[in-house]
C-alpha cells in the first residue's frame, strides 16, 4: 500500500480521510496547511501527496507547484470543495501544473481509493 500526505486545514476532514485511507491499508500522515505540508515531506517523502486547494497560510496550488519544482515526479491528488470561485475552476488549475487526479468534496471511501490507485500508476 501506499504513504499519503494528507494536507488539509479541516482538522475534522483531514481524520475522516486519514480513517479511510488507513482503512485501505495505507500509512497516512498529515499537515494543517501548505507551508506545514511541505515541511513534512521535506522530512519524510510520501507516495502521494493529498491536497486541499483553499487553505491558510500557503494553498494547495502554491503547494502544487513548490512540490513540483523541488521534486519533480511527486504524485499529487488535490481535492477541493469550494473548487469555483470568480469563475475559475481550482482543480482544473491544478491540472496544469500536474496534478492528473482530483476529488471533488465530498467523496466517498470508494472514489479516495480509486484516485489513489490511478496517482500510483502514473
């Protein structure tokens, strides 16, 4: 099974999803907002990383992209639930600089396991 990085600023989601990856058989750790999670997977690099997109502190895209340029075959997930905003679609930024699997808030157990199945086989 796989490490994940859970980086959520919901102290509540972030355990609901810990409980359904760990559930899955998955090691999970977890991080408050961006600048915490890049922080931890500086220390411990997971398989996956797991993202909110709007968060405190650094957001998901500003994760995105400093995980991105400091290791470049790091596989990410971002998930949002407030992904429209002004019109512009979060998630489908994420897209462009290479996260390729995405959830939409809220998700099942089943949905989770498949992005994370498909972010492993990349």
């Amino acid at each position: 099974m796989a490490r994940i990085l859970v980086v959520d600023d919901e102290a509540m989601l972030r355990g609901v999803v810990r409980k359904m990856l760990e559930r899955n058989g998955h090691e999970v750790s977890d991080a408050a907002d961006g600048v915490l999670g890049m922080e931890a997977y500086r220390r411990q690099p997971t398989d996956i990383v797991l993202t909110d997109i709007v968060m405190p502190n650094k957001d998901g895209i500003q994760l995105i992209i400093e995980l991105k340029k400091e290791f470049p075959t790091v596989r990410l997930i971002a998930m949002s639930g407030g992904a429209r905003t002004s019109e512009r679609d979060f998630l489908e930024v994420a897209k462009q600089y290479g996260v390729r699997q995405v959830l939409h808030k809220p998700f099942s157990r089943a949905e989770l396991e498949a992005a994370v199945v498909a972010a492993q086989s990349e």
